[in-house]
C-alpha cells in the first residue's frame, strides 16, 4: 500500500515540525530554568510522549492495514490543517522563549495575556486537539482520528488542572505558564 505523495510529503513535514519543537522546548527550557523557572508536573509528562509516538505509529498502521487506496484529503480537511498551523505558529510566537511542552513556572515574570492567550487560557492544547482529529481524517485513519483526541483530552484532564493549579500557588499576576 502507498501513500500518494502529497499525504507522505504531509507525513514527513509534521514529523519535522514536531522534532523542531522539540528542539524550541529544549531551548526555551535551558533559557527558562537558567532564569528562575522551576518545572512542574513531570509525572504525567511522559503520557504526553508516548501518546504522541504513538499517533504518528497508529496512523500509518492504519493507513497500511486498511489495504485500500488512500484519497488525496479534502479540500476542508487540508483548509483546516493549514489554519491549525496558523494559530499553532500564533501560539508559540506569542509566549516567545517561555513557550514549552513542559510546565514551568516562574514568579519573576508575569502571565502572558496577549495574541491567543488574551482570548482562551490554553490554546496550543486546542490545537493539538483538532490536529489529533484532522490529521488522521486527512489519511482515512479513521480509528486514529477518534482515539487520539479522546486520549488528548483525558491528558488534558491532568494537565490543565496542575497548570492552573501551579500558575494560582505561584502567583495569578506574577506568573507565566508555558504549555504545549
């Protein structure tokens, strides 16, 4: 079974941009924590990794196993891919060298309230939501496109909770929170 080159050339472009935001998160990591950020939440971090890994392998498994031809996307579906990059480049611009996968905090710089983040509280998580959804549909990775998002909001469940909750004991008008 072969992918059409469009959806390989797609394939091969997220694995990209993930590797080069881990390389920002490193970066901005290394930067923060050198400037008073203390990190939080690691327990559940590692979930993170691994649901992601695992996505990029359920979608080819299923993409190969299916046995059919795969159709180039749907208009609305590449449409909405490309607005997700737009808003997920937004995100990251925004909080600038204290945007990272990981949660650090700092009481030496206040919360970040502008481009995205002035509107809702965790938008790159938004973001990977609706990647986790669309990505897949683009591949006809139906199973994909309902269990990674399912997964991403039960991580989110823990998540997001510990983030606000280190934000609120670190200070709500002193803080700042990076998130992925």
């Amino acid at each position: 079974m072969m992918l059409p080159g469009l959806l390989w050339g797609l394939f091969i472009f997220l694995i990209i941009q993930r590797l080069l935001e881990v390389y920002i998160a490193k970066r901005n990591e290394r930067w923060l924590k050198a400037h008073g950020g203390i990190e939080r939440g690691k327990e559940h971090y590692k979930w993170f990794i691994i649901v992601h890994t695992l996505f990029f392998i359920s979608l080819l498994l299923e993409v190969f196993i299916k046995q059919e031809v795969v159709h180039n996307p749907a208009f609305i579906l590449v449409t909405l891919f490309i607005l997700t990059q737009v808003f997920r480049v937004w995100c990251i611009t925004s909080l600038g060298k204290f945007w990272n996968t990981k949660i650090i905090v700092s009481p030496n710089y206040p919360l970040i309230k502008t481009g995205p983040y002035k509107y809702i509280a965790h938008p790159n998580y938004v973001v990977v939501g609706i990647e986790l959804f669309i990505i897949p549909l683009m591949y006809e990775a139906y199973i994909t496109s309902i269990v990674f998002p399912i997964l991403h909001i039960l991580l989110l469940l823990i998540r997001i909770p510990a983030e606000e909750r280190v934000l609120r004991e670190t200070t709500v008008s002193n803080s700042w929170s990076s998130q992925r």
